[in-house]
C-alpha cells in the first residue's frame, strides 16, 4: 500500500471512480491512474490518521475532504507496529480556494478514523521542504490531535482562540514542537549562492542527510548519533583548537564554570564532535533543558516557542571544511561550542526560558522586538565581570574575530535596554555595529521581564514543568492555583531559613542573622497577603 511520492493527483475528478466496498489497495489504483501533474500554487495542510479495522475504511476517509472541496496532492500509508490490522495514513491537502478548513474538517474526519495529527497548513513553493513529512516504518510516535486548541480565522491562518480573543497560534503540549520544528527557512540543498558549500554536491548531500535526520525527528524520540566524517571532525578540531584558547580570556565565568562538565559528560575535545543526545541528557539534569535537533534556520517565532519549553533547537550539520572560521548560518559548532555550555547556567537558562515564555501569543511586531533582544543578549550579549568585559554570546564565542572585535576595545558598547535595543539592526554576514552590556545575567533577566509585561495580550503563561505544558492563566481561578503552589514553597523557604538560623554557622554570622531577619519579615507579610486571597 505504499504510494508514489512523485505522484500528484486531482482527487475531485476521481472519486466517483472509488467506492465503499473497495479494498484499500483498489482505492489506491483508481484514484493513482488518472493523476495530472499541472499543481498551482496554493495553501495546503497535512493530516496523519489510522484507519479503523473495516472494509472501506480510507475510501470513507478520503470522501470527507472530497465533499469539504479540497485535493490530496501526496499520500502515504504504512502498517502499525502495534496493530498489524490497522494503517497509519499520510495526506497532504491543496484547496484551490485558499483555505483548508482544519478545524471543521477534523471533526467530521475523526467519525471515520481513530487518531488524527495535523501540521499547519501553508502555502508550497518548490523549495517547501516541510510540506511532505515522510511516514518510517518502524516510527514509534505519537499522534497528537489538536483538534480542540486550534482553529483557522476568516484569513485562513491558523490561530488560537483564548477567551473570545483571536491570537497568533501557539503550542501548548511540548509534543506540539512537531509541527513547529518543520518550518524550516533554510535547509539541505537549497544553499545560497555564496554559501562556501554551495558548488560541492558531495557537501550538500551530507546537508540533505542531516536534514531529512531531523525533520523525521519526533518528540520523545532519543536523538540518532551521527558517525561524523574525517573532514568533519578535522574542521571541528581546527575551531576548536583556536576557540578553547580564547576562552580564558574573553569568555564570562559562568561560561568557564560548565566547560570542565562538558568535557567530561558530553565528549568535548578536539578529535570527536559531541552528539546532541549525551548533550541533550546533561543538559536536562543541569537546568531542565533538552535539545532537538533541526534541519536550519526557524522563524524567530518557532525558535522561541521552544524555548518556553525549555527546548533548544540545534543543528547537527557542520560548516564547510574549506572555511572553517566563517559560516553564514548556524551550524553544531555555533550550538554546541557557543550556547550549550551556558545553557547549563541555571540562570542563564531561565533568562533564555522566560524570553521564550513573553513569545506565547505574541504580535508579529512583539515577536521581532523580542528576538531583537535575544539577538543582542544570547547571540552577541557581554557582560562586566571583576570589571572587565566577557562575552556570554554565543554568536561571540563561536567566532574568532568577532570576538576579539567585541572587546578589542575599538567596538562600541552600551547598556542593555530593551526599549532602546529593539531599535538596533541585526547583522548576519558583518560585524554588529554596536554591543550591549549588562552586569548580569540577572540583571538582563529583570530588564526582560520589565519588556515583556508590556506585551499586549489578553492572558498571561507560565510553564507547567510536570506535565509541560504552558497554562494559560485568563481567570481569576488560573491565579488561585498560582497562589496555593505559591503557599507551599513560602513554607519550604521558611522552613529552610529557619534552620539556617539555628545553625551553628548562622549564630556566628551577625551579618546574615540580619538578613534572615530582613527575609522572615519579607515573607511573612507575603504570606499574610495571600491569605486574604482566599
């Protein structure tokens, strides 16, 4: 039952060929033998569904989107490894009327099937490599039906509707970072023409492989390890080599704290590239962070979302061997040498947590000033240390001369503002014209939280780490719950700061006796508040 993935159909002017008491394999025939191939350009959507043990089955399926007007341009179908009776199939939709209604649709398609999975639909282009997932045999995912969260506005975007209010569409399961991961804006061969890859077919090949590798990626799937190649691993060490005796010198000390860790848990060194998973794994136990792999670039928007699932999206690919000290995108270097060893700084990783979380349901014009801001933070931040200036960047710190221009004394710098930092270009094949300093990483944290209380929208979100997922807090019964987790920790904290005090230790500092003082009081009078919330 496997279809021709180069094979394009009109299922309109086919279906009355099809019928109920067919076999699926006789669907497959008459609805393949009359297939023109003159596709225009318009929105498409995918569903993924397993059929339902009995006769007909996909013909049932496929007349809903026949009587909802629209076209299956692509299908694909394999049997699951958990039932040998049923199929899991793929269909990838067009609608020449410009919208696929995915909210009505799936309601009337799960009468018909058993699970559903959606990905958002889009418009095709020919260098769409994201329309057309492809179905493994053996894949042990999970199918996600989104059915109720998601609907599409009168614009034919998709959207979510939180109390009344229409805003851009968000995920809300962590899984659901499936069908963001898969809008990829620059992947595999589709490599500009000054790319240093761009004339060598063997390069774009391995390109192509790494990125199949991740847009097959699901969530909960161990990341696949990677046997790099000699010439990778040589233009890795040649970076590496150059960029570790730097790092004493101009990287921040958060940043040199976790490089030992690195080395010993996630196979750091010159001759061997570190996999995303041994990474994936330590980062998880520092700070709750966890990688995924990525086929390129994402959309600020994307790439964000991830982080408020403390999730960071990384390439597996590497630059090209013929310029190791210049890459035009970001690469395993970039990732794992610039943002992995901060991303295991608990207070970084929250900076770069709660920036992700100010994304959620965001304006477009919200979502460029916060990626503006994490472009001149994560990407190309510096911080003042023992009163000298180290970069915490990783856009800094995964380049040479960028980061010896950054604190050559000759760059200028300012202070970190938001309001003043969205204003600033963002640079990608240059030096910035400016850099932005903070004191902390704490410090940027309090800036960002200050920034994105003024994002207009109609809720707040927190991350819920035990079920991960985001909450959408609209109702005065969302904070309550807020409130009573809030309760607990107050005792744990004045549970803990109480036996300090009792110590030994603590008795004979006066200094810290005040400022447990100073806490209690704090605390104490929080406590009082939000018992009159009750």
């Amino acid at each position: 039952m496997d279809f021709d993935k180069s094979l394009y159909f009109r299922f309109l002017d086919q279906l009355n060929t099809v019928s109920e008491e067919m076999e699926d394999a006789e669907v497959v025939k008459a609805v393949n033998e009359k297939s023109p191939k003159d596709l225009t350009r318009v929105q498409k959507a995918s569903f993924m569904f397993t059929l339902k043990n009995r006769v007909g089955g996909l013909a049932r399926a496929l007349r809903v989107f026949e009587e909802s007007g629209l076209n299956v341009v692509h299908i694909e179908s394999r049997k699951l490894s958990r039932a040998n009776s049923e199929y899991e199939i793929f269909v990838n939709l067009e609608s020449s009327k410009g919208v696929v209604p995915v909210n009505s649709l799936t309601r009337t398609l799960k009468r018909q099937v058993s699970h559903i999975q959606i990905d958002e639909p889009r418009l095709t282009s020919k260098n769409s490599l994201s329309s057309e997932p492809s179905v493994e045999e053996g894949s042990n995912s999970a199918l996600i039906d989104t059915t109720d969260s998601a609907v599409l506005n009168e614009n034919g975007e998709l959207i979510r509707k939180i109390e009344a209010v229409e805003v851009p569409w968000f995920p809300i399961k962590i899984s659901e970072l499936d069908i963001c991961s898969k809008k990829v804006l620059l992947y595999g061969e589709e490599l500009d023409v000054d790319h240093p890859g761009c004339k060598d077919a063997k390069y774009r090949k391995r390109r192509m492989y790494f990125g199949q590798m991740a847009l097959k990626y699901k969530y909960g799937e161990p990341i696949k390890y990677v046997e790099y190649t000699k010439e990778e691993i040589e233009t890795w060490g040649v970076i590496y080599k150059n960029l570790t005796s730097m790092y004493p010198t101009y990287a921040c000390r958060e940043y040199l704290e976790n490089w030992p860790l690195l080395k010993k848990y996630c196979g750091y060194r010159e001759d061997n590239i570190p996999q995303l998973e041994d990474v994936s794994k330590f980062l998880k136990e520092r700070t709750g962070f966890t990688i995924r792999p990525v086929a390129g670039y994402l959309s600020p928007r994307d790439f964000l979302y991830g982080l408020a699932f403390r999730v960071f999206h990384c390439t597996q690919y590497i630059r090209h061997s013929s310029d190791p000290f210049y890459t035009p995108e970001p690469d395993c270097c970039h990732e794992l040498l610039g943002h992995v060893p901060l991303l295991a700084d608990p207070n970084f990783a929250q900076f770069s947590h709660e920036i992700g979380l100010a994304s959620i349901g965001a304006s477009e014009e919200d979502i460029k000033n916060l990626a503006t801001c994490y472009f001149f933070t994560v990407e190309f931040g510096l911080c003042r240390q023992n009163g000298e200036l180290r970069a915490y960047g990783a856009g800094l710190l995964s380049s040479i001369s960028e980061l010896k221009h950054a604190l050559s004394g000759q760059a200028a710098i300012k202070k970190f503002d938001p309001d003043v930092t969205i204003n600033q270009e963002c640079l990608i094949t240059c030096f910035q014209e400016c850099y932005y300093e903070s004191e902390s990483f704490n410090e940027a944290k309090q800036r960002m939280r200050e920034f994105a209380m003024k994002i207009k929208r109609p809720f707040a979100v927190r991350y819920n780490p035990y079920n991960q997922s985001i909450e959408i807090l609209s109702k005065t019964q969302h904070v309550s719950n807020i409130i009573s987790d809030l309760k607990g920790d107050i005792c744990i904290i004045f549970d803990a700061l109480k036996k300090i005090e009792d110590s030994n230790e603590a008795n004979s500092n006066s200094k810290f006796s005040f400022q447990y003082k100073k806490l209690e009081e704090a605390f104490r009078n929080l406590s009082l508040d939000l018992q009159d919330t009750d």
